[in-house]
C-alpha cells in the first residue's frame, strides 16, 4: 500500500494482515475493523502505538474494538521511518488483554 501526499508509505501490511487472517481465524467484522486500522497509519503511525523499549523505531499497538474470543485483542507491531516517511509492518497478532 502506497500513500498518497505527504502521507506515509505503508510497507507490507497486506501481506501480513493475510497471514495473520489466514492463521487467526477471526470473525469477518474483525477483519474490517483491522482493515480501516491500517489505513489511518497513512496520515498518523503514531497514534494509539507506543515505542518498544530496546527497539530503534519499533512500535507496537493494539487495535481498538478488536477484542474477541477468551480475552484477545489484535495487535501490531511496526517499524517507522521518519527520514523515509515508511511505516513498515512486522507482525499482526492477538494477545490477552490488557496488553
């Protein structure tokens, strides 16, 4: 996914999102939910995700409304690059709450 403007590219968040889908097994409604979540780290990766410790430029964040099943919500982590404006993904998946 590319941006447009003086957004953030977006690299390999299709890909990953698949994986993840594929593997997870989610309910169709989580499936948009995480959808729509990618797509506003166009105009702000940072918002709702906080810095990993020990990590240069690794965020990590769990996505609102995403809670199922026993307890999990989706998250995801992802690498930022501001010289480059690249938001690229790392790894979708769901952890208990609270995370």
């Amino acid at each position: 996914m590319a941006s447009g403007g003086t957004g953030w590219t977006l690299v390999g968040f299709l890909e990953r999102f698949e994986l993840w889908e594929k593997d997870a097994e989610t309910p169709g409604d989580l499936t948009l939910i995480v959808a729509d979540w990618i797509l506003g780290r166009h105009t702000d990766p940072y918002r709702g995700a906080r810095r990993e410790p020990g990590f240069d430029n690794l965020w990590f964040a769990p996505i609102p409304n995403t809670l199922h099943g026993d307890g999990l919500v989706v998250t995801c982590s992802y690498w930022i690059s501001e010289q480059n404006r690249e938001v690229r993904c790392n790894l979708f998946g769901s952890l208990h709450w609270p995370v």
